[in-house]
C-alpha cells in the first residue's frame, strides 16, 4: 500500500495522523480510498469536477504531478498532497 503524507491542516481529518497507508494504482483511486477511512478529504482535495484543487500540489514519489489524478502510485509510493504556497517579491 502506498503511504500517504496528511498536510497539518489536514490532520484534522485523519484523527491527527500524519501519514496513512492507502490501496490504490492511481492519485484518483488513493483519494477514494482515503476518503472511505477519513471522510472529507474528497471535497477538500478535489473540485466539483472531480480535478485536484488549484490550491493544491500532488507529488508522488518526490516529483510533482502534471497529470493530477491520473498519476500512476505503486504499492511502495509515497503521496503528498501539498498546499500551494503563493510567493511575494524578491
């Protein structure tokens, strides 16, 4: 199973839990199978056409994802769901 990474401001939703293991050979199918543990994690990650927020970044195995949901996870993958960080000027 692949071990996926809870943002803190999410750890709320996995009773404090800062990482889970989760079934699941694609991003789409790990937030489903999150959300059957940890409900609410489907509408705080996905928008109402079932895409990742913009608010938020996917990265599996330590690359960030273009492809959002569709991205393939192996049983030893590491998935982090990460808040988009905007920035200021240098």
């Amino acid at each position: 199973m692949a071990t996926v990474f809870i943002p803190s401001l999410m750890q709320n939703l996995s009773e404090g839990a800062d990482r889970v293991t989760v079934e699941g050979n694609t991003v789409r199918k790990i937030i489903d199978n999150l959300e059957e543990i940890h409900t609410g994690f489907k509408s705080r990650l996905l928008d109402n056409r079932g895409r990742i927020k913009p608010n938020i970044s996917v990265a599996v195995d330590g690359e960030v994802s273009e492809i959002g949901i569709l991205e393939r996870v192996s049983p030893n993958s590491e998935v982090h769901f990460l808040p988009a960080i905007a920035g200021g000027e240098l």
